[in-house]
C-alpha cells in the first residue's frame, strides 16, 4: 500500500478542522499510520517548501506554515497520494469543487487549509522522511480492511 504525508495547515488548525479532516480519510478507508501536533519552524519550511524558493509567494508562505501548530499525518492506502489530492481539490479553493476539502472549507489561495504531498515521484517519500522517524510511524490492520479491498 502507498503512504502520503498530509497537514493541516495552521489555518486549518486555528478554524478548528482537525477532526473534520482526520474524519474523511479514516471515513474513506485510508488508515493513519503516523500523526504530530507540532509547530514547523523556518528551516523545516525551507526544505518542505524549497520547490517554491525564489516565487513572489514564498517569503509569505514560510511566515504563514511557520505561524501556528500544524497538524501533520501519514495516511496509507490504495493510490494514497493521488486519492489524498483529489478529495483536497484544486491549490486555489476558488476553483475547488465542493465536496473536497478545498472547495468545503477555504475561500483563499494562500489559506487553503492543508497541504497533501503531490503525485510527482518520490515527493512523498521525501516529505514523510522530512517530518517523521522511522519509529514513529506504525504498522498494523485496520479492522475493516478486508472490507476495502477486493
Ligand atoms: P501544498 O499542498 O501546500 O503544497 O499545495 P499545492 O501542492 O496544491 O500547491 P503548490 O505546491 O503549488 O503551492 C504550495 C502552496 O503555496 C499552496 O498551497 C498555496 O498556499 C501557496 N501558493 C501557490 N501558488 C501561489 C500563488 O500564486 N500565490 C500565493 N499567495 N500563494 C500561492
Ligand atoms: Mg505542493
């Protein structure tokens, strides 16, 4: 099974959507493997976010995930990196259909909520790496799961 690193962003923290959010994945069939409750400081937000270095927004984005506690997880399942996007929506919540995470529950490109690693190769190997150790993340069967899976 694939595994993704998903965050609710400190927007998402402060508008008190933790439980909401955890609630869709668990309620989809994905299973948590990790989660830290924890405050991102600036070198973290460089690496994480080092993609975007150099882009109008990134001074922006550094002080905004930096801001408050984050909400980070890793959620494994069937397709996990690309099912975790799609239920998220599109980067802009004003183009986020409703249902997703997005669309439901942000209105601005730079507050959208949470973050969910993207489908390029290796990114969320990457990011689980980033913010978790090996130890920290837990194997073990979801009572369901043979429920889940053909
Ligand atoms: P993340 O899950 O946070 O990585 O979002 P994403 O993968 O959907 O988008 P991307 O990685 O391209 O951008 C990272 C974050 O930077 C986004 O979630 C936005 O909050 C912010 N961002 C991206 N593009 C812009 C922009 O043009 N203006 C502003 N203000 N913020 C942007
Ligand atoms: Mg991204």
């Amino acid at each position: 099974q694939e595994r993704t690193f998903v965050m609710v962003k400190p927007d998402g923290v402060q508008r008190g959507l933790i439980g909401e959010i955890v609630s869709r994945f668990e309620e989809r069939g994905l299973k948590l493997v990790g989660g830290k409750f924890m405050r991102i400081d600036e070198e973290l937000a460089h690496e994480h976010y080092g993609e975007h270095e150099g882009k109008p927004f990134f001074e922006g984005l550094v002080e905004f995930i930096t801001s408050g506690p984050v909400f980070a997880m890793v959620w494994e399942g069937q397709d996990a990196v690309a099912q975790v996007r799609t239920m998220m929506g599109e980067t802009d919540p004003a183009e986020s259909a409703p249902g997703t995470i997005r669309g439901d529950f942000g209105l601005d490109l730079g507050r959208n909520v949470i973050h969910g690693s993207d489908t390029e190769a290796g990114s969320a190997e990457r990011e689980i790496e980033l913010f978790f150790d090996d130890d920290e993340l837990l194997d073990y069967e979801r009572v369901d799961e043979t429920w889940l899976y053909e």
